[in-house]
C-alpha cells in the first residue's frame, strides 16, 4: 500500500474561496489531486487537466508529483492586461501630480 500524504488545493473567487485539506497517495499528480479534493464541485468551471496552478505561489506543472504539506493554488484566468493597467496606474498617478 502507497504512504498517504497531506495536501492542500485551493480555489478562489472575490466572493467565496475554499480550502480543502485531503490525503493521497504519494506520486499523485498536481491534476490527479485537483481531481481527487472534489473542488471542481464547489466551482464547476475549473477544468483540472486545463487548470494553471502553483504549489506555494510558484508555478508548477499538473503533471508534476505533489509532495507532503503541498497547498496547490488553482489561478483564476487574467481579466485585465497586466501592461494596460500599469499604463492607466503611471497616467492616472501623473494627473493627480498636476
């Protein structure tokens, strides 16, 4: 029988977030753990073979192993281009200056 290992996957919206601690064998995929913590229940429009992800805030492969104590982040897509709103930042810092 495979050891068992504690982790943590992780989802959140501006209006509800979920974290759920679960135990899997060790050598279980980050995608394989998205798909074994149920969270695709509670936010049906995660994909786990299509998820971006991150273990601790650093991206990370779904198909890469989790390890004891992992907390997989699933990340939401972009909904603004980071450089256009740097852009709006420095022009709406530089009317206020005037």
């Amino acid at each position: 029988m495979s050891q068992l290992i504690d982790i943590e996957v992780v989802y959140g919206l501006p209006h509800k977030q979920v974290l759920l601690s679960l135990k899997v064998p060790a050598g279980t995929t980050i995608e394989n753990a998205i798909k074994l913590s149920g969270i695709v229940k509670h936010f049906p429009e995660i994909i786990p073979s299509e998820a971006v992800v991150g273990i601790f805030s650093k991206a990370d492969k779904l198909e890469n192993t989790v390890n004891n104590a992992d907390r997989i982040e699933i990340y939401r897509p972009l909904t603004a281009d980071p450089k256009e709103m740097r852009k709006l930042r420095a022009e709406k810092a530089k009317q206020a200056k005037k």
